[in-house]
C-alpha cells in the first residue's frame, strides 16, 4: 500500500483540485468528486488496496479506479456499497439544515 501511496497520491490530490477549481464542472459534479475524494481517503487510512475493496464490495478494481481517479461519475449504488465497506453511510440532508450545523461547528472550532 505504501508504494501506492507515494505514486498515485500525489497525482490525485493534484486531479482533485484541478477539477474543484475547475469552473466548466457544475457544483453537483464538485460535490461527487469531494465525496469519492473523501472515500479514497478513508480506503486509505484503512490500508485497504483496491483489490481489497474490489472484493468487498463486488465492484470491479476497473470501477473503483475510475471513481477514485475522477474519470467516472459513480453511482449511487456504487457510492453505497463503497461506502458501507468502509463503515461509512451516505446520508441526505437538508440543505438548510446542513447550513445552520456547518456555521455552528465551525464557530465552536474556532473558540
């Protein structure tokens, strides 16, 4: 995993705010890209390869890199099944809702 990590990472990171800075990408495609970016991560710190979640989930490796790599737009399924593997739930909110707990943790963060 470590010969991974010093090889793809870097390149990831730098695709990733690429396409977040990127203004011809709309901000519902930005949202998937920081969520597969946000999974990625989390496969990561679990040292799990992509073989590994490959065969967790039932995914292909094909699929998976094409997610984590911001080629693809998955889908829900597959954000689920992702997701659920790395004991993660994909959650909708209110946008609103979401507003007012964002502003009120971050006021907390900062005292």
């Amino acid at each position: 995993m470590e010969n991974y990590s010093m090889r793809i990472i870097p390149r990831i990171f730098l695709r990733y705010y690429e396409l977040i800075e990127d203004e011809m990408i709309s901000q519902d495609e930005k949202q998937l890209i920081k969520l597969a970016f946000t999974l990625l991560n989390k496969r990561i710190e679990k040292n799990i390869s992509q073989d590994e979640m490959a065969e967790r989930t039932g995914l292909s490796k094909s699929v998976i890199s094409r997610m984590e790599t911001f080629s693809s737009i998955p889908s829900s399924l597959t954000l689920t099944k992702y997701a659920s593997e790395l004991g993660m739930e994909l959650v909708l909110v209110d946008r609103e809702l979401y507003k007012m707990w964002n502003t009120k943790n971050k006021s907390i963060m900062e005292k």
